[in-house]
C-alpha cells in the first residue's frame, strides 16, 4: 500500500497524474513537465515533497554519530545551516545522499523516500554506545518546496521571520500563516527558493494561499528535468549502492580531514588511485532522449552508459548525465549515444547544464 | 524517475472525439463522426478512405504523452506491416512505438509533423496525421476496433 502525503486529495482532485515514487503515490504533473519546468524558470513553482524523509538526531554524541556515519563535516555548522551529505558504506559506496540541518539542539536529516527505512537502520545499527536517538518524524510531519526567481517575494508574506535575509543553506524555526515551521533556503531546481517542513495536515493551507498568490504547483517530472538542467545527482540514477562520491563529482562532500568515518579508508584508496570512470554531462545535437542505462559509445565500442536524460526546455536540446572512462570525460570530448539502436552523437559538456544568474 | 512508461496511463479525457470528414471538409462543413474510425490497442487511428488508410495517434494517447518533442516517421516507399512499428514518438516524459494497423506500403508522410513534432497534441486527429499507406490486397479491418470499443479500452486504461 503506496504511503500518502496529505495533500494526495487536493492533487487528485487538481487534475495531478499520480505515480509511485519511492513507496509513495505522488503528482508527477498536473500540466505538462515542459510548462511547470518553465513556470519555475521564470517565475514560480509548488511542490510536495512530504516524501521525503525527515529525521530528528538527538542526544549528547549527535555531532560524533554524524561524524562517524557521514563523509562531509557536521561539526563546523553554524546555528540553522544547512549542508549536502553523504552516507556510504565501508566499500565507500553510497547508501544515501542527504542535507543535515543544524537545528537548536539537533540536527534534522532530510533523505531520499525510497532510502528511508533502508538509512534509519543502517543509522541505528551504527549508535553502538554513542548517547545518541534518531526520531523519524516523516509521517507526523510535511514538506513543500516553493522554487523559482519570484518565490522569494511570493513566500515571505506568508513566513513571521524575514526570508529574503535567509541565507542560501541556512535555515531558521519561523511560523508560517502562524504555523510553527522550519524554513531552509534550498532546493533542487537550481533555482533560488525555500522549502518548508510543517506538522502533517498543516501544509494543505499554506499550499492553497501560495498557489492563490500564483504559485504553480509542479509534480515529480519537472522536477527531474529541473535538478538534471541543474546537474544535480538523484538516488538510483547517478548514486547508488555501487558508486561512490569521487566517480560521481561529489568529492567536495568527503573531508578527509575531519577524523574517522565509515567508508574513509575505501575513499582513501579510491582517491589515490584516482577513478576510472566519471560522472559528466552530455549534449546531443539531435532531440531524441538519451534515457538511463542507454549505451555511451565511442567509434562503435560501449564505454559508458546514461544515468539520466531529458529534453532540456531551457536550453530547448538533448541533455544527460552518464558514466564514461576518466579518459573520455574531458569537456568536448566527441561520443555517441545508442538510442535504442541508432548511435547519435553527443559532446562532454560542463556540469552543471544551468547555472542561475545570482544577483 | 527519468524515463516514465507510457503504460502509466492516467487521467481519461473527458467527453467525445472530435473527427473532420474529409468529404464534408471539401464543402468547408466540419462534422464529428467518431463512428468513422478505425482504433488500435495501442492507440493509433485508422481512417479507410478506399485503399487508402491514413493513421495518426488518438487525442488519449498524445495527451497521456505530453510535451512531444521528436516524431520518428517511415520513408515513402517502406512496407508496413501490421501490428509492427513504423515509427517512434518521443515525448519528455517516455518513448512509444507507432504501429501500423493494416499490411502495404507506406505513401505519403505528414512532413510539417517531422518539423513540428507538437503540433500532434493539438491536433490529432486532423493536422496531426502521421502517414498514409497505401493498402495491400483486400483490406480487412476486422482486427480493428470501433469507437464504442475504444472507448471501453480507454476508460479501463484510465483507472
């Protein structure tokens, strides 16, 4: 039985096409992915992201634990910062990537959905004697995001505390139309905007009056289309059990200075020897979809394979990001993609594809 | 979460399917006459005019696809044979097979589609036509659904 946010009704009765999402049933457009990827382009957009799990770390040896199970630093965050993370496995492979939030007196993990039950007890079989408790609050708890260059404006007469003064990754307890919230300036669009967690139920109110004051809600495909424009990994894809942070370009997220964490010595390794293949991105000339797992080619031979492809409708051409060898993967290197028989050549281009204007 | 099949058909659409009569259309009368055409288990039209069958996809399966961005068309002269693909159609969202419903020879290739691939969501069932084949022997359309039945096949699909 597919877990339920609480807005399910109101996408149900909005128009939403539904889809299986990580065990969850959840909007993957209302429109069409092209027009929600543009609305929040230009101007703005709502999700729900009530899927994605939410849990509370507390204790005295919080900061150790965090240390210990993740690569990238905890122990340097500033009151309500926000940091990308990752959970890997003594292989250095990845079992989650992750934002910690530093938050009062503990610290709040945001995870994948289809990673929840998978991180909550690879997390608690790692407590050992560590004074430490993990409190999965997704079910008790919601979570919007609101994205887009006028999300800011739009938000911040709904919101106690002053957002556009928010810094980007940082976050701070406000109330929003008087509910008692958490507000972070992050995202996965590549777009400026925040995202709200809030008692289960309560969101359904603050949802309506940001879509009355024309925010336009998106589903689960824009905002595919809109992390991969803005080259950022997603779980399953680019990430997973058998890849770890380095081949992936998320070697800034593993501090190999910060004392011991599991995974380290792989790392380590992996490091010094430098990695075989990398993740990159890809430009085609044609418009047909590179789609994941489609073969990387080079003069006939497979070398890679896509992780993930779309139609970018900001840039109106043939996107993906894929694996190839590490001596393939320097920017204009000349490949070819084999959609689905038919070898197209595509290009190695910088990641990310979109990088928005900051003022 | 990239590549959604098109087998997640969602949402019906509602109400009737609107069909230009070629006949009426040469005396500037539009008619819906659904009853006319010819459908497919995977959702492509057939419009017998003769030997002569013109197939485009119906406004169900364009709008479940959204967002098209390429039309993979046959050459003037390919065979096409039934229940076989003579095409793709590629939207943001998922690719799809285009199937041929009856055995000949393809004629004529709705060019201003390869061009401007979303002009078949607008519409399908005129403009949007794909290709015209040219049918081999007696032509038997038994295999072929009415409209009642297609409508039964899309209102089951839609739950």
């Amino acid at each position: 039985m597919a877990l339920e946010t609480s807005l399910h009704s109101w996408h149900s009765t909005h128009g939403a096409r539904m889809v299986d999402f990580g065990g969850w049933d959840m909007p993957v457009q209302y429109t069409t992915i092209v027009d929600e990827h543009v609305s929040v382009r230009n101007d703005s957009g709502i999700f729900d992201i009530g899927h994605m799990g939410r849990l509370r770390i507390h204790g005295p040896d919080s900061t150790n634990f965090l240390q210990l199970t993740c690569s990238n630093n905890s122990a340097n965050l500033r009151a309500g910062q926000v940091r990308y993370n990752l959970v890997c496995n003594e292989k250095g492979n990845i079992l989650d990537d992750i934002l910690v939030y530093q938050h009062a007196d503990d610290f709040i993990l945001v995870v994948n959905a289809s990673n929840r039950l998978k991180i909550v007890s690879w997390l608690e079989s790692n407590i050992k004697s560590l004074n430490v408790k993990i409190e999965d609050q997704t079910l008790s708890t919601s979570m919007i995001a609101v994205q887009g260059p006028k999300s800011i404006n739009l938000a911040k007469q709904l919101i106690s505390n002053d957002i556009s003064k928010l810094g980007y990754y940082f976050s701070f307890d406000s109330k929003t139309m008087d509910i008692p919230s958490l507000v972070s300036r992050t995202g996965y669009t590549g777009e400026d905007g925040i995202e709200i967690i809030l008692p289960r139920g309560e969101e359904i109110k603050v949802w309506e009056k940001l879509v009355s004051l024309g925010c336009k809600p998106c589903g689960l495909g824009a905002r595919d289309t809109l992390r991969l424009e803005a080259g950022m990994p997603l779980y399953g894809h680019e990430i997973d059990e058998s890849t770890n942070p380095l081949e992936a370009g998320l070697g800034w997220a593993v501090k190999f200075d910060k004392g011991e964490f599991i995974g380290k010595e792989a790392l380590l390794k992996e490091k010094n020897t430098q990695s075989a293949r990398i993740r990159v991105g890809v430009e085609l000339s044609g418009k047909r979809i590179p789609r994941e797992l489609y073969p990387i080619t080079k003069n006939g031979t497979v070398v890679g394979k896509v992780t993930s492809g779309t139609f970018s409708p900001t840039f109106n051409k043939s996107i993906a990001m894929a694996y190839v060898p590490a001596t393939l993967s320097a920017i204009g290197t000349e490949l070819d993609v084999d959609i689905r028989g038919k070898s197209e050549p595509c290009k190695v281009v910088p990641l990310p594809f979109y990088k928005r204007k900051t003022t | 979460m990239a590549a959604f099949a098109i087998t997640e058909f969602g949402k019906l659409l509602g109400g009737c399917l609107f069909i230009l009569d070629r006949s009426k259309m040469l005396q500037g009368v539009f008619t819906m006459d659904p009853l006319k055409l010819r459908y497919t288990k995977t959702h492509e039209w057939a419009a017998i005019e003769g030997n002569i069958c013109t197939v485009g996809l119906t406004k169900f399966a364009v709008d479940l696809l959204t967002d098209v961005i390429y039309i993979d068309m046959p050459d003037v002269g390919d065979p096409a044979l039934k229940g076989d693909s003579f095409g793709e159609i590629e939207s943001v969202k998922a690719v799809s097979d285009i199937y041929a419903p009856v055995d000949g020879e393809i004629v004529e290739v709705n060019d201003k589609l390869v061009q401007d691939p979303a002009a078949i969501s607008k519409d399908p069932f005129g403009k949007g036509w794909l290709v015209k084949i040219k049918m081999s022997g007696k032509p038997n359309l038994d295999h072929l659904m009415n409209h009642a039945a297609y409508e039964k096949q899309i209102a089951s699909e839609s739950h």
